[in-house]
C-alpha cells in the first residue's frame, strides 16, 4: 500500500528538547526558541553550551564567566557571525556535561557544513574533544573507540570509561570568508543498555540476534551560521 513499516524493535526512544532561556517563564522559553537557542537530546539528559566568535582564546572555555564573555563577544548556538574581520577565522567555545544519572561522555564533535561555488552543500565531522587521554589526530578525527562496559544479560553498564564533563576550544582551519557555513555540536555519550536490553532482563525475554542491545545516545545543538558580506 506504499506506507512505510517499522517493527517495534527498531524504534528508538522519544528524545528532549533543551532551552537555554533567561527566564522559566512562558515568554522567556518562547524567546529563546525564536532565538533557536535550543538543543536535542535522544534521551539523556545532558548539558551543552555553544559559543562562537572571532577572538575566543582556548584558555577562555574553563574560564568561570564562560558564558558572560561567550555573549559579549560572540554568539550562542542558533546565532550568526556576519563579516568576517581581516584575516581571522570562527573560534567556538563548548561545554558538555552527562546526564547525572546516565552514562559518561565519549567526546564532542564539530559538524561543519558550507556551500561551495555550485551551491552544493558539503559537511565535515571534526572530533574537538574525546575522554579518557585519547588523542585526535591531524585530520581532525580521534579513531581510538571509547570502550563498552555494557552488561547485557543484566541491562547494566559502568561509568568507568568516558568523562562526566568535556571542553572544548576549536578554530576552523579551513575557513573561506566567502562561503556560507554552519557549524553544530554533537557530543556523544559511552554506549549504554537499550531499551530491548531492560525489556529482556525485566520480562525474561531474548529478542533475535539481529535486535541491538546497546545504544550510543547523544545531543545535538541548534547551529551557529556564518553569513558572507555582500
């Protein structure tokens, strides 16, 4: 009949939806989601702030007015930068905290998108911050996988591997004043017990060896935009 099907099994849970607003009023929630000040969560509920600019420095991102300066001088997620100044290129600021109750973090990537001559759009994955004393490499991607401490038979994991808080201060190095760009963080947590994993430990259940036991969740924000001068 042409609808699409899905089994059960294949379906993730809801996710959540974070604001960053000046107020818990309806207004302020509202003005912040017309600031598109927001981010996405596949479950957990993690914290992520974003800040972009022209002359953030990687010492400022531990700072204690980390977001004071973060609005004085640049723009949170959902903002734009207009007209580049000479010679200088986009520097983001970028905290992430777990879930209190949930798994660590594995790192924080940079998802950079542009539009070329052609107007087709590119996007490239920049891992800016990984736990556990990885190293990323020169292109920009940290290959060293974060680990697994999921107990399926028991839907339990441990919060031995990962970091409750990353950092991160990046500069893109591959700036071109004349092209449009956007810029969005994903930070990605340790693998925890799926949802099929809690169902078959509570019900006594085996589910086929095709169904994953183990989830990867993460958060997404809103991105920044870089607009070209005319």
């Amino acid at each position: 009949d042409g609808k699409a099907a899905f089994s059960g099994w294949n379906i993730q849970a809801a996710g959540l939806a974070g604001v960053w607003a000046r107020e818990n009023t309806r207004a302020g929630l509202f003005d912040a989601m017309k600031r598109k000040e927001v981010y996405g969560s596949t479950g957990p509920r993690m914290t992520v702030r974003l800040f972009a600019g022209w002359d953030f420095q990687a010492d400022e991102v531990e700072s204690p007015d980390f977001a004071a300066q973060g609005y004085a001088r640049g723009v949170p997620m959902g903002g734009d930068l207009k007209s580049a100044p000479a010679g200088k290129a986009p520097t983001f600021m970028v905290r992430a905290m777990r879930d209190p109750e949930g798994g660590n973090l594995d790192r924080i990537q940079i998802i950079k998108g542009w539009l070329d001559a052609k107007n087709e759009v590119h996007e490239r994955i920049y891992d800016v911050a990984v736990s556990g004393g990885r190293k990323i490499g020169k292109d920009g991607r940290c290959k060293i996988p974060v680990g697994n401490t999921v107990d399926v038979p028991n839907a339990t994991f441990k919060n031995t591997i990962g970091d409750p808080l990353l950092m991160a201060y990046w500069k893109d190095p591959e700036f071109d004043t004349k092209q449009r760009a956007f810029y969005y963080v994903r930070v990605i947590q340790i693998p925890t017990p799926r949802w099929t994993a809690y169902d078959c430990k509570r019900f006594g259940i085996k589910m086929a060896d095709y169904v994953p036991m183990t989830v990867t969740e993460r958060c997404y924000t809103s991105p920044v935009w870089y607009t070209p001068a005319k």
